[in-house]
C-alpha cells in the first residue's frame, strides 16, 4: 500500500469530519469530482500527486508527523 493511499483512507474523512465539511466542499475546494473524492477518502483510488498535495495544504496537514507515525509498522503493512 502506496504512503499516499494509507494517508486518505484514514486522515481526509477524519479532518472532513473534524472540520464539519461536506464531502462536496472538500471536492469543491481542492477541484475533483465529488465521486473522486468519495473514492479517495474510502481508500479506493490514491490520489495523483497534485491532488494529494492540494488535500494536505486543504487540511493543513503535518507529512513530517503523520510519517513518524506510519514508521511504526511493519513495512509489510505499507
């Protein structure tokens, strides 16, 4: 599993919730479909390159953190 992909499984539907966005503002905001979106937050598809960095300077988010946090597992797991 991709770094990309395990960071929007678990980190954009929590900061969407946290943020009391809808789905659609997030899509929206960050210019994809609101379908994409709902594809990448569910884990279906990971987000290319320029997406993915739209969504983390969207949700303000620490890399350097939530990588630290991803070193703890196996590298089997990612």
């Amino acid at each position: 599993m991709s770094f990309k992909m395990h960071f929007g499984h678990d980190i954009y539907h929590n900061r969407t919730d946290k943020r009391k966005l809808t789905q659609q503002q997030v899509a929206d905001a960050v210019f994809i479909s609101l379908r994409e979106y709902q594809k990448i937050e569910k884990g279906e598809i990971s987000p290319g390159s320029e997406i993915f960095l739209r969504l983390v300077f969207f949700f303000n988010i620490d890399i350097q953190a939530y990588r630290k946090d991803l070193s703890e597992y196996p590298p089997s797991i990612l």
